[in-house]
C-alpha cells in the first residue's frame, strides 16, 4: 500500500537590503484635540495608567513616538472647543506688538498639555503644535470658525491691519507656555485643512498666502530661543491638494524655511506621486469617518470590499503611505473618543466609555509599525519570493537593529525565511509578533523563531492568513 504524505512548501524567503536606503522615519501618532485629551485623564485608576501605557509603552504597547496637539483658538470651551490663549483682542496689531497682549493660560490646554506630559515620561520627544486658525479677531470674519483668512495675507485685507506678526508672536506664546509647563514643541503649524471652511474652527489659506506667512513666522522664531522648532505646512485636506499648495510653497521661495509638508489623505489618498518636495514629508491625519466603530481585524462588506474600519485596511494603509508617499511620519487622527461623539464612528483608535476602554484592531495595525521602527530609523529595500501577495516594509533602526513588516493578502497562512543582507554584525536576539482575528500583537514563542548561525537568517515565523507579522532581529552586541 502506497501512503501519500502532505508536503509543505517551503518557505517565503524576505530579503533585506541595507545598502538600497529611502526616508529617515520621524515617528507615527495621534492626536487628543478638540478635548479628546480628558477621555483619558478623566479615566478611573489604574484604567487611566492602563491606558496610557498602552499607547506610549515601546514594549507591550502601541509605542506613539509623536503627540500632534490642537492650538486653541476659540473664545471658550463650549462644545469641544479649544480655548484659546489669548481671548480678549488687544484692539490693533500695533497694540500687540506693544505688548498689550492679555495671555491667559490655563494649564490644561484642552487636556492636552497633561497627556503630552505623560508622553514625555515615556521618552516621546516629538510634538507638533497645530493651529486649525488664529484666534478670530485677526481674521477677515471676525470668528475662528467658519474659513476667513489671516488678515495682511495677500488678498486679505481688514480695516484692523496687518495681523500676521501677532499671529506668529501668539503662535510662539504658545511653545513657551509648553516649554514652562516641561513640554518641548518641536513642529509648529499654523493651518489645518486650509482648503476646507468648518464650522468648528478653521482658516482659509493659498500656498501664496501660506508663504506670506511663514516669512514672517519664521525669523519670529530665529529671533526667540525656539530657533529649534520647525515650521510645519500646511495640512490639506488631501494629497493632491497639498500637492499643489507644495508646489506654491517652492515657487514662492519658502521651502528652506519650512522643516516639513504636513497632509492628510481624506479627499484624496497617498500616491506614488510624492510631495514635489526635498522636504520631510508627513501624514498626519487621518481616520475612518464614515464607519460605525468597529473591533474587526479583517471584514467584508455585502459588496465583497474590504470595510475601511478594520485594522487589516489601516495596515495596508500604512504601508502604502511609507513606500508609495514615502512618509516619515503617520499619524491617526484622535486617539481616544467616548461613544456618543460622531455617532460612535471609527475615527478613534480607542473607544473611552463608562469608566473603560475598549481597543481597536486599528490601534494593532498601527502598534505593529510604532513599536518596532523607532525614531531617526531608515527605510531601506526589501523584497519576496515564493509567496504572492506578500506585502514588506523594511527599517533599520538607529541602534542597528532591523525591522521586516510583512502584511499577507491571502487567507492562507505563510511561512517565512528573513535574510537580512550586507550587515557586517550579525544579528543576535529575534523577536516577532503578529496580529489577525484572534491575535494582537501577540509575540511568537521563542522556541519557534529562530537565528541561523550566520546571524542574519531568521526561520520559524508564519504570517497568519489576511494578517501581520513584524520580526525584529537585533545585533549580537545587543
């Protein structure tokens, strides 16, 4: 009798390439603005450390390296408004030059400044403070909602003057105010989504009038002691759009002043048309607005599509905005909202209801990329054989250790072989996780990953169907 034995195919092999070098990644995070900030703070204990922990802890959770901060503009809290520092106008800008100015400082910034204090514990050392307007009276409407634009831009023009230096001088206020309260800005914006008018706070801006601005901000801080902190724009509400405000920016001869192009992909998504740019490029909003809130790693809609709330869309969503857009940085919009906000959607990474909180797929997604690629980290080449639809990022961090992401497009599962080429120290200690329907982030036991002698070979990792694995493999000097 002949007895047929299954046979297994052998495994994906990933190699790695460190001599084929991209973007120098900044980070990846979230925001707390509009009062997010106090669905943690206002968390019992221990569920408030909890928490906390779960977002800046670099080994058990997501590992946030950037905190993006709302700056207040609206005359009080109502709603989810955020406040601004300066409520009452000093009457011209001449009086604000004058220093009659009547800052107001609250100490909590919406709940945020807490937060961003509590990052700082974990060793975050990135924050972007980021304007959605000034504060009304220096705009054409009069009000921080409702678009209007910056009095003294080109083709703006108030009877009350020329508000742009006052507008630089309060954003400054504001580093100072973190910087005494032991928060360090290091970006600064001055605009959010300059091509859409809300009715919450917001701020109409061409590329043109953007540069008019930043001419000013920018000797502002080269003459204050935040010569540091790097000018951020502009925040549109797409790709493509701030493709065209880039364009704008190097016409206008600003691009040296800036420290990096900022955008988000909600009109229209990060493509292989990058930046037109030598400039850093961040993403840095975006979220599933549509969708009700939802847990699920992978799931399909009537139609057979992919819903755009699980976390396996995100992880795909990342990636692409790594290697196709070549971000350095990624960040989610809001990271915590309670369920009544926005009729419970999927614009939160963590849902803060009733005393508890409950965790996304989403929030895995992104964890698998934070945690392992770290701050001043490279991307670098990366490719596959032996396994369609296989989908790889690769980083070496600043310490030398090396970072493979593999996302698997099929329902089956795959093995894998990672080959880290051209190191000249071979690597020790491996670590790998994955995450799907079942799993978050959940680490391989070590008994199956494993090092070749050569140092750069790794075995014994298996990406689960519709799933992610990171593997992390560092130097043997580790």
């Amino acid at each position: 009798m002949i007895v047929s034995r299954q046979v297994r195919p052998p495994p994906a092999l990933v190699t790695v390439n460190l001599t084929q070098r991209f973007q120098t990644i900044d980070g990846f995070g979230f925001s707390e603005a509009f009062q997010r900030a106090y669905n943690i703070y206002n968390l019992p204990e221990p569920k408030r450390s909890q928490l906390v922990d779960l977002l800046f802890n670099v080994s058990t959770g997501a590992g946030f390296s950037i905190v993006r901060n709302g700056i207040g503009s609206s005359p009080n809290s109502t709603k989810d408004w955020m406040n601004t520092h300066l409520p009452t106008s000093p009457g011209s800008p001449a009086a604000m030059e004058a220093g009659n100015a009547s800052y107001m400082w609250d100490g909590k910034d919406s709940g945020q400044l807490w937060v961003s204090q509590q990052a700082v514990k974990y060793g975050v050392k990135t924050f972007y403070g980021n304007a959605w307007s000034a504060p009304g009276f220096m705009k054409t409407n009069g009000r921080d909602s409702g678009g209007g634009w910056l009095c003294g831009v080109p083709g703006a023009n108030c009877s009350s003057g020329d508000w742009r230096q006052a507008y630089a001088d309060y954003l400054v206020k504001y580093i100072e105010f973190y910087e005494q309260s032991g928060v360090n800005v290091t970006h600064i914006g001055f605009l959010n989504e300059p091509d859409y008018s809300a009715s919450y706070a917001s701020m109409l801006s061409t590329g043109a009038q953007s540069a008019s601005f930043i001419k000013v901000l920018h000797p502002t801080l080269q003459k204050s002691r935040y010569s540091h902190v790097q000018i951020a724009c502009c925040d549109a509400t797409g790709w493509t759009a701030q493709r065209t405000m880039t364009s704008d920016l190097v016409a206008a001869g600003v691009e040296d002043l800036l420290g990096v192009i900022t955008s988000h992909p909600y009109t229209s998504p990060i493509t292989s048309l990058t930046q037109p740019t030598r400039l850093k490029v961040w993403e840095t909003e975006t979220s599933d607005l549509s969708g009700k809130w939802s847990t699920r790693w992978y799931s399909t809609a009537a139609s057979g599509a992919v819903t755009t709330g699980d976390g396996y869309t995100w992880a795909n969503l990342i990636h692409d905005g790594l290697t196709a857009g070549n971000v350095s940085a990624y960040l989610w919009w809001v990271g915590t909202q309670d369920g009544q906000t926005n009729g419970n959607n999927n614009e939160k990474l963590v849902l803060v209801d009733g005393g508890d909180y409950v965790v996304s797929k989403r929030f895995w997604a992104f964890a698998h990329y934070s945690r392992t690629i770290r701050p001043d980290a490279v991307r670098v080449g990366v490719s596959s054989t032996g396994a369609a639809n296989l989908r790889t990022t690769a980083f070496e961090n600043v310490d030398g250790s090396v970072v493979v992401n593999i996302i698997n497009t099929q329902p089956e599962a795959v093995a894998l072989q990672v080959v880290i080429g051209e190191r000249e120290d071979a690597g020790g200690e491996v670590r790998a996780w994955v995450t799907d329907e079942s799993n978050d982030m959940t680490e391989l036991v070590d008994e199956l990953v494993s090092v070749a002698p050569d140092g750069n070979t790794v075995g014994g990792v298996t990406v689960p169907g519709m799933g992610i694995a990171s593997v992390l493999v560092k130097k043997a000097d580790w």
